[in-house]
C-alpha cells in the first residue's frame, strides 16, 4: 500500500515535479514496480486479482483494447503505441493495485487520508513558487496547465469533506480543513473557468446530495467556501468568470482556435472516423492537418494543433464513437453502482454511514470530473483511474462481506446509523477468515 502511496504522489500529485531533483530518481516507474513486486509476494485472499472482476474494470479492458485496435490507423501511429504503453497501461495496473490492495475499510480510508495529504503538498507548492501571470491566471505549471489544475482540484474536494464529517481524528479534521482552504485558494490563482463551474456543481453536490455527511456540516463547509472564495478572488477574477454567462463576447466563442470551434471540427474527426477515431493522443495531428489549418499555412500563417479541451468530445474523435461510448459507460457505471451504498440500495444490509460517506464521496469526485472534463481533455488522467480503483475496491470489500455472511445484519436504519461509530478492523475480522475459508473451499470443489 505504501508503494501505491508512492504511485499516487508521483503519477497524480507530481512529486517528483514539484522537488525537481527527483526528477532523475524515475520515481513513478520504481513506485510502480516496488508495487508490482510487494504484489506478486503477496497472500492475503482478499488482494486476489479475480475479485476486483466487475462492470467498471471490464469497460476499461475495453476502453484499452480499442485504442490498441486503433493505434495502426492513427494519424500519429509510434505517438499513439507509446501512449497505450507509457500512458494507458500504467493507468490501468494504477486501477488494479488500488482496488486489490484494499482489505478493509480502513485501507480505502488510508488511500483517500493519503490522497488528501498529496493535494495539501501540491497547492502548498504552487501557492508557494507559481504565481499568477498578466492574463489573471496561474502559469508555469510543469504537467497540469492552470484548467487541468483546477479539474484535479474539484475531484478533490469531495474527500476533504469526508474527513470534516463526525467521527473522524482532530488532526484528520485540521488537515481537510486546510487543505480545503489551500484548494479554495489555489483555484482562485488558477483562473479556471471551467474549473469554476466544476467547483460551483459539486459544491452544489455535497450541499444537497452528500448525506451521510451531517447537513449542519455541510452547510457550515459550504458558506465557509462561499466567504474564502469571495475574500480571496480579485475584481479581475469575476471579470474573467463573468465571460461565462456572456460568451458571444469570449474568444472561445468567435475566435477560430476558440473550444466552440475546436468542438465543431472534433465532431468532423469523430464523424468521418466514426469506428476508429484519429487514433489515441491524435487529435492535435488531426488540428493541424485540418482545412483551417492548411488555408492559413498556404498563406504563411501558424495554427495552434490543440486538445479538445473537452474530455468526452476527445475520446469520441481519437477511438471513434465505440470508444466515446465504453468512456462515458465507464464514469455511468462506476456512479452507479456506488449509488447503491444507500439505505434503499443493493448493499443496505451490509453497510454503515461510513461505507456510505465514503461511496458518496467518490461519486462527488466523479461528478466533479465529469462537469470539469467537459472543457478539459483529462480522459487519460492518473487521478481517475484511482478514483475507479477505490470505488472497485470498496465494492469489492462490501460483496465479499456479503457473501460471506449473508443477511448478517438487519436493514441499515439511517438515524442509527449516524450515532453509530464506524466499524473497527476488528469487528470486519470475521469477512476475512470467512473470505479465505469460502475461497480455500471453492478452490477444493474444483
């Protein structure tokens, strides 16, 4: 799990980024294959490979396959070969170690503690040593521009709130508290507005939806985010976010680099390549090989080969309309099945408030990258894949604790449940021993 950690700090938090003399230690490749190896070593019946099995995992096996497929009628075919290696196949092992690794609840907490830890780190360091440039945005950023920052920022939020609900440590309070402000802050330097309209959805979420949290916390985190919000963004900011409700006077709107004309000339790309796209990480050679592009080169002017800057529209272009569909199933599927961690839902016999806070924390994060990535290309972003990782993994934990003692418990009752404290690793020692007994048995029918 450490090693896990480690993969997280350096695939999503840009460790070694942020201090560059990491840089040359190739942290991300040892953390991954530290993981790899500590896995393979491994003989807790629970971290089994074949019990991660499910919906979600299937579709990105298939999300994964069709890139392949495509990768030979690409327009950038070494580009898009590599990618499905260096970029994609690490995502997708990221996914497997997360959701395998988790014996408890308490791992799928210590995941999201560890993940809250890297954002505090992060935006301590762009607070500290990136400033805002004369456009009223945040630059100099070495892997996230100032849009995929803030989408990373809004994924993030939703496991800040979980660690400010009842029953948590004082220290883990302080530190979601902080780290809350320092996220608050740092998407105001960002400049984002897309970002914004991310963060006003899942505000919006976790104030109306996210209810195994106590709604006076709620409510008291949110007008606390209202007031640091409006306290730290500059008459400059509003101006920039007031485009929004105005855009016919944004370049985004007439200019012909603008996202509205990128989006049109993407649905042109996925149109006349409707089964395998332009191929994967593409879409800049499909800009730059476009009409536009060709007219303004034939009269010595340059063109931006852009992203999408919309993550739906992106995978549609580069794997055609089977891959947009597999993607959106991904993010579809994965909600909701956590949606099920309710009192009226599939798992209700078998769950407390804090698998539900946790079930609903996750569906903050994905709702938050769904609203974001609609004006940011962050499909084959690290930070999703351990968002699904964790949504795998406590899933995972909740059936087998189902199948290994079914209707063990009576009907969750929400009121009791609240005043309930969570359940220690003790009290879950029996779905292990059950666990390795039923699997020891399985194996023996065969």
């Amino acid at each position: 799990m450490r090693a896990v950690a480690l993969m997280l700090f350096t695939y999503v938090w840009r460790l070694q980024d942020a201090f560059p003399f990491l840089g040359k230690a190739q942290l991300p490749a040892l953390a991954m294959l530290a993981a790899l190896i500590y896995y393979a070593s491994t003989k807790h019946p629970i971290r089994r490979a074949r019990l991660i099995k499910g919906p979600t995992l299937k579709l990105v096996v298939a999300l994964t396959v069709i890139m392949a497929i495509g990768v030979p009628f690409s327009l950038w075919v070494g580009h898009s070969a590599t990618f499905v290696f260096k970029g994609m196949l690490p995502n997708v092992l990221f996914l497997v170690l997360v959701a395998t690794s988790v014996r408890s609840i308490r791992d799928v907490e210590w995941f999201a503690l560890v993940n809250l830890y890297g954002a505090l780190v992060y935006t301590t360091v762009v607070s500290l040593f990136f400033s805002v440039g004369g456009d009223g945005r945040l630059g100099g950023l070495i892997f996230y521009d100032a849009n995929d920052f803030a989408l990373v920022m809004v994924c993030t939020i939703p496991f800040a709130i979980y660690f400010l609900g009842k029953g948590q440590k004082r220290s883990r309070r302080i530190a979601a508290l902080i780290t809350m402000a320092m996220i608050l802050t740092a998407m105001v330097k960002s400049g984002s507005r897309g970002g914004f309209i991310g963060l006003i959805a899942v505000m919006l979420y976790v104030l109306l939806r996210y209810r195994a949290i106590p709604s006076s916390v709620r409510l008291a985190v949110t007008i606390a985010g209202v007031a640091l919000f409006l306290g730290f963004a500059s008459d400059k900011y509003w101006t920039s976010m007031g485009t929004i409700l105005h855009p016919q006077s944004d370049y985004n709107y007439k200019d012909d680099v603008g996202r509205v004309e990128v989006w049109k000339r993407g649905v042109g790309y996925m149109i006349h390549n409707p089964i395998v796209g332009v191929g994967v990480a593409a879409y800049p050679v499909a800009e730059g090989g476009s009409d536009l592009a060709l007219a303004l080169a034939a009269q010595g002017k340059g063109f931006k080969w852009s992203v999408a800057h919309n993550s739906f529209l992106e995978t549609g272009a580069e794997l055609g309309i089977p891959g947009a569909l597999v993607f959106i199933g991904i993010l579809v599927v994965t909600g909701f099945g956590l949606t099920r961690f309710s009192p009226r839902g599939k798992w209700a016999p078998w769950i407390s408030r804090r698998e539900m806070a946790l079930a609903q924390m996750l569906i903050g994060a994905l709702f938050g990258f769904a609203v974001a990535g609609f004006f940011v290309s962050a499909e084959y972003f690290a930070y999703l894949y351990f968002i699904l990782g964790l949504a795998v993994g406590l899933t995972k934990l909740v059936r087998l604790r189902a199948a290994a003692n079914p209707l063990k418990r009576p009907q969750i009752n929400v009121r009791l449940a609240s005043r309930t404290p969570p359940p220690s690793d003790a009290d879950l020692s029996w779905v292990h021993s059950s666990i390795e007994t039923s699997l020891g048995g399985a194996a023996r029918k065969r």
